[in-house]
C-alpha cells in the first residue's frame, strides 16, 4: 500500500477505489475533486481528512487538517479494510 500526501510527497499506496468504501464521507467532491471526512487515524469530532483520487493514478491522495501523517491515515485505513 501507498498514498500520496497533499502535494506530491510519495507514501504507501492505496487506490482510491479501495479505501471509498471505509472512509466516512461528510461532502464532496469540491471543485478541486476533494471530499472531506473523518479521519480513522484520530478520534475525529470534526472531520478532519481531506482526500481525492489522483486523476492520472487512481491512487488515494490524503491530507488530516489535524496533523496526521499520510502514513497513518493509510494505516488506519488499511486495518479498517482487514
């Protein structure tokens, strides 16, 4: 598994597709292609996770407004899919 962080920045990867159907989504896409929701790396009262689908990847592209790392985004995700 990889994602990408906001930015580019290259992590473990996860395709978009995969981690759609675990993520809680609260609205979106914008007009960027970003949703937002809760995070499952922190206990999230706010949501807190900002992610898109890499148009030219399909892969998974994440941002916490909170402070987690892609890394643990991915993570929790990824326990959430077991």
């Amino acid at each position: 598994m990889r994602g990408l962080a906001r930015g580019g920045q290259s992590r473990e990867l996860l395709s978009f597709e995969e981690a759609e159907d675990v993520l809680e989504e609260v609205d979106g896409p914008n007009g960027e292609g970003w949703y937002h929701g809760i995070c499952p790396a922190h206990s999230d009262d706010h949501p807190s996770l900002a992610y898109k689908e890499d148009e030219d990847t399909g892969v998974l592209v994440v941002y916490c407004h909170a402070g987690c790392t892609p890394r643990e985004i991915i993570r929790a995700i990824g326990e959430l899919l077991t």
